[in-house]
C-alpha cells in the first residue's frame, strides 16, 4: 500500500493502475487510496465530462478527438471507458475497444476501461471513486465515455460537471426511447456523423424537443452541434461548447451546488456499501437466510417477511 502511495505521488501510471485495480475490486486497504486522493481534489479545476449515446453513435471516435483537441492546449486528459460487463467472466466485455493509437505512449494521457458489473445506470458501482483517482493524479479533464444503454444512462448526468449525448442520423427511433431519460439531462447534444443523410433533420428534432422544454431565464440553452468524429470536422466546436458550459455553471453558482449535491450521494453511496459489507459479513444474516429459505420456497412465508424478521433482528443486535 505505501509503495502504492509513493508511487501515486511522483504520478507512476503503474501506481495509479494499481490503485484503480484496488479500488474497483475493493480490497483491503482501497478506503485508504481514496481518502489519500480526496485530500487532492478540487486543486486543479478539473472537469468531468461524460459521454453518452446510443450504441453505434460514435462515442469512442468523438473521445478520441477531444482527447487530441485537449493535448493540443497541454491539458491532461483521463478516461473512463465503462464496457458491459462479461456474463462469464465478470470482466469488460468490450474492454478493448478503444485503441487509440493516434494518443500514442503520451504519458498525460490515460485511458481505464472498466465494467459495469450488474450496475445500473451505465456507470460501474466504483466510477466516480476512479474519477476521484485520476483528478488526484493530476489530469484535468476526465472523460467519462459510458455504455449506451439508453434510458438507464441518466446517472451520468449526476457523475459529469457536463453530459454530451452523442447521437447519429440513423439513431432516430433511439429519441423516442431516450426522450424521458437523459434526452432531457444532456447539456451539450452532438449530431455525429452528420456528413450522412438524414443530419439535418435529425438536427431539426432535437432543437423542436428543446424547444418544448420548460427552462428558466437563467438557465443554460443546450447547444446542438454536428460533427464528422473521423475526420475531426466540429470537434474544435464541441470544444468551444464544453468550455461555455463550464464558464455557465461557474458563473451561475451550478458548478458549486451540482458537486455538492455529487458529494451528498456518495456520502450515501459509502455508508450504504459499508452497511452491506457488515450485515452479510459481519452478522449471522446469511445464515438466517439459510435457515429460512426452505420456509420461502415452500410459500409458507414471503421473502419480504424473512427479510423484516432478519432486520429486526439485526436491529436488536441478536444476530451480531
């Protein structure tokens, strides 16, 4: 663990590898890596951006340009690629999928594919800690490309300072499903490959859905772009966009109040994965469950009253 640490200090790619194993796998020690880091965050002004979208829309070509637009201007650049997870192997089914040749070995650049593992929402159970590991280390903007798992996807609008939602002319009906979810939480809204037919109409679209969304003075006007994400075309744009809604959020105070409110979940988050980590590992309730499921499956009780008998048994400290 210290050598963890001291390599994290002199910003070793090797230890923060390391480090985010640790913490992705919670082993011992892995609460210990993350208070270190947080005693670094909020030093650097780092963003965090997520990228979202149905699949086939792009996103990984659209990281890898900001990737270059960002380097370009000497900005450290994370990302957090969340895969689906392998039934099998409990791995990133897609853990490979961006190769980013072009980023080359650059030592400012670091790319972490990670798997959902059951989490819902399209963001892995650890991301926002991993996030937490590559602002300590330094890198100032983190990317957050998730999966594309449509409606479910609005957890990234509470990860990100700011979600671009990445969609194509052929991803019309994808609106439809996406419309109650995070069609209505996205901040910036690109149209990639917009060389193709059907751009502009889908452009027309999405500005009519935001154009019948109740905003008040004072709030941001979501920009929609389009973009070639293989030939660079809008990217410098997208750039453009993400920096206006950062200075927005900044000057508005929304800045401020949305990471305290990100703070206010993940205190939550932690007390809720320690209370889970105690009761099954630290009382007898897996073997009270045991002991009941004959009951349950013969339909003489319900999973819900075994459930309520275990509690209140917990609560009494009977169990402990």
């Amino acid at each position: 663990m210290d050598e963890i640490l001291e390599g994290f200090e002199r910003r070793d790619q090797t230890a923060l590898a390391r480090a985010i194993s640790l913490v992705e796998n919670q082993r011992d020690g892995f609460e210990r890596v993350l208070a270190h880091a947080y005693a670094r965050l909020g030093k650097d002004g780092a963003r965090r951006i997520g990228i979202t979208g149905p699949p086939g829309a792009g996103k990984s070509t659209l990281t890898e340009r900001l990737i270059q637009q960002f380097r370009g201007g000497g900005v450290r650049v994370g990302v957090i690629a969340v895969d689906p997870t392998s039934p099998f192997t409990g791995g990133a089914l897609l853990g490979d999928r961006i190769r980013m040749e072009s980023t080359g070995p650059d030592p400012d650049v670091f790319i972490r594919s990670m798997a959902t593992r059951g989490s819902h929402g399209g963001l892995a159970t650890t991301t926002e800690e991993v996030a937490d590991l590559l602002e300590a280390f330094g890198f100032e903007r983190i990317l957050i490309e998730t999966v594309g798992v449509g409606q479910a996807e609005l957890d990234i609008a509470a990860s990100a300072d700011t979600t671009v939602l990445v969609l194509v002319p052929e991803s019309g009906d994808a609106i439809q499903t996406l419309k109650a979810g995070v069609m209505e939480a996205a901040d910036v809204y690109v149209i990639n490959k917009s060389d193709r037919p059907g751009a502009d109409k889908l452009r027309h679209e999405v500005a009519v859905m935001l154009g019948m969304r109740h905003r008040s003075p004072d709030s941001w006007e979501p920009a929609v772009l389009e973009t070639v994400a293989t030939t660079g075309e809008g990217i410098g744009e997208l750039g453009a966009a993400l920096e206006r809604h950062y200075a927005y959020l900044q000057g508005s105070g929304r800045l401020a109040a949305g990471r305290r409110n990100r703070l206010q979940r993940r205190l939550r988050a932690v007390v809720e994965r320690a209370v889970r980590q105690w009761v099954w590992d630290a009382t007898r309730a897996e073997e009270l469950v045991a002991e009941r499921l004959d009951d349950v499956a013969a339909g003489r009780e319900s999973p819900y009253d075994v459930a309520a008998e275990i509690l209140q048994q917990l609560k009494s400290g009977a169990p402990g």
